[in-house]
C-alpha cells in the first residue's frame, strides 16, 4: 500500500471486504461496490442463481454487457455525429467551391 492510499471497507451480500486504493478513488470504490452489491442482490432475490461465486459471475457478466453495449451505443452516436459532420464539410466546400466559380 503506497503513502497515498487508504484502506476502505465495502460490504456486499453481508460480507465485508477490505480494499486499498488512492484516496481520490474511495468515492468511486464505494459507488462501484454499492452498484455491484445492488445488481447481486437482485440476481440473489431472483431465486434463479445459488451461490455466491454463480451470482458474483453472473454479475459481472451483466455488468459487462450493460457496459458494452452502452459503448456500442455511444460508438453508434460518434459514428452518426461524423458521419452528419462529413456530409455537412462536403456542403459547405461544394458551397464555397461553386461561390469561387461565380466570381471568376
């Protein structure tokens, strides 16, 4: 453990665990385990997955899914926004090109 960090506690499905991290990240840790023990107690309460590795997997399968699909959601907005911001120069060049050709 560096200088800088600092052990923080996070409970998830009534197990603690003791984590160490920079100080500046203890906001983020105790978000993400908060995230993390809510969707494992879903897949818990749902009486489907027995076992704390099945539902500790099955998280993080979930989690990972939301994540990549929310990045191939995000990627098809960059794609969209360049392909507008393409056709938009292409426009305003083919604007400026025929603007020359009138004053010649």
């Amino acid at each position: 453990m560096t200088m800088d960090a600092s052990r923080v506690s996070v409970r998830i499905l009534e197990k603690e665990y003791h984590v160490a991290c920079p100080a500046e990240e203890r906001a983020a840790l105790l978000d993400s385990a908060e995230y993390l023990n809510r969707k494992m107690r879903e897949i818990r309460d749902s009486g489907k997955v027995v076992g704390l590795d099945r539902i500790a997997v099955m998280a993080a399968l979930n989690i990972t899914n939301d994540l990549l699909l929310s990045r191939g959601h995000d990627g098809g907005v960059e794609t969209d926004l360049a392909v507008r911001l393409k056709t938009m120069r292409e426009r305003v060049e083919s604007a400026l090109t025929r603007g020359q050709q009138l004053d010649t």
